[in-house]
C-alpha cells in the first residue's frame, strides 16, 4: 500500500511510459495497489511488486525531452587525406538534413589497425524511440550515398603482410641438383646394423 501511495505521489512513471529497470525494458500498462503491470518489448506482460520496483534503479525514457545520440563510423585506412577531411562537415550536413535532429560533433576519434575510425554526436528533438530509429536510418543512407558517390569505401578487417627481404627460390639445374643430392643420401632402417649373419 505505501509503494503504491508512493508511486501515485511521487508519480515516478505512469501508465503509457517506457521505462528500463535491471534486465527490463517496457511500456507501463496498469499501476495497481500492489503490482505493476509492463509490457515487455517481446511482448509479454511482465508483474513486478511496486515494493521491488521503487526499490531499482528506473531509467523513465518517457520523460526526456530529447534523446543523444552517439555512433561511429569507420572508412578504409588507405583513403587519401583529401577526402577524409571531408566526412566531418559530410556528416553534419547528413544529419542536419533530416527533420527533428540538432547537430553536436563529429570527429576522426582514432587510427584502427584497419581504419579511419569517425565518432558523430547529434541529438533527436524526441523521446520517441520510432522516430529516432526513423531518423538514424536516414542519415545512414545519405551517408552510404554520399560515400559511395566520392568513393570512399567503409573500412573491412584486413591484414596485409610484407615480406622485407625476398629469398630467392632455387631455379633450373640448381633445383635438380638439390633433389639428387637428396635421392643420393645413405637410407638405414631402424636395427639394421645389429643383425647377426
């Protein structure tokens, strides 16, 4: 009764809110004198004892008023320095192009062994997770177009191997000779000098 007193005071969530605790994640359904009732993103309805629950940690996504978002992008390290430098006002561009976003940043975060690693921060001027998801996908298009148009190509794990000194390999007659001097080799099997006539 006082965790149900509780949450209809302090009015932590309510019913329509998405919200993520431990392992969690779902939109509220009904907050009752004992229980509360979640619908999970698999959709299953998840009970949890309002004791337990004010008891967590509750991450309330219904509640912000924009959503930061934070995702790198990695091209292939052999390209040219010219057209690296173009990807970071590319990116803003891509993403200022798209309804319900404010840029922040984006930078050449570091050298992979394999690439040219990009961090990109913006924001989505919503809470609503379908809509983020909406907006990433587009500004990842634009990025694949607008990447593909200059031919800058995304970065793949690849190793190369360099060999600094080169040995040569045996040609003609030298080879010939080496496998007579094998053939020409004493062979002995195993006890063969102890027999007894």
């Amino acid at each position: 009764m006082f965790a149900s007193a509780s949450i209809g005071v302090d009015k932590p969530f309510k019913a329509g809110h998405f919200i993520v605790f431990n392992d969690i994640a779902g939109t509220i359904e009904y907050i009752g004198l004992k229980t509360t009732r979640i619908r999970s993103l698999s959709g299953e309805q998840i009970l949890c004892s309002n004791t337990k629950l004010l008891q967590q940690t509750i991450h309330n996504y219904s509640r912000m008023s924009e959503r930061r978002v934070v995702f790198s992008l990695a091209i292939s390290f052999r390209t040219p320095v010219e057209k690296a430098r173009e990807l970071p006002p590319l990116i803003k561009q891509a993403v200022e192009a798209v309804e319900n976003t404010r840029f922040d940043r984006a930078h050449l975060l570091m050298f992979d062994d394999y690439a040219l690693r990009y961090e990109v921060v913006y924001y989505v001027l919503s809470a609503d997770y379908n809509l983020y998801m909406d907006i990433q996908q587009a500004i990842n298009f634009s990025l694949l177009e607008e990447l593909s148009n200059r031919n800058i190509k995304f970065a793949m794990p690849v190793r190369a191997l360099e060999f600094l000194d080169e040995v040569p390999l045996p040609k003609g007659h030298e080879f010939n000779q080496m496998a007579a001097m094998s053939s020409d080799e004493p062979t002995s099997r195993p006890n063969e000098g102890s027999r007894k006539a």
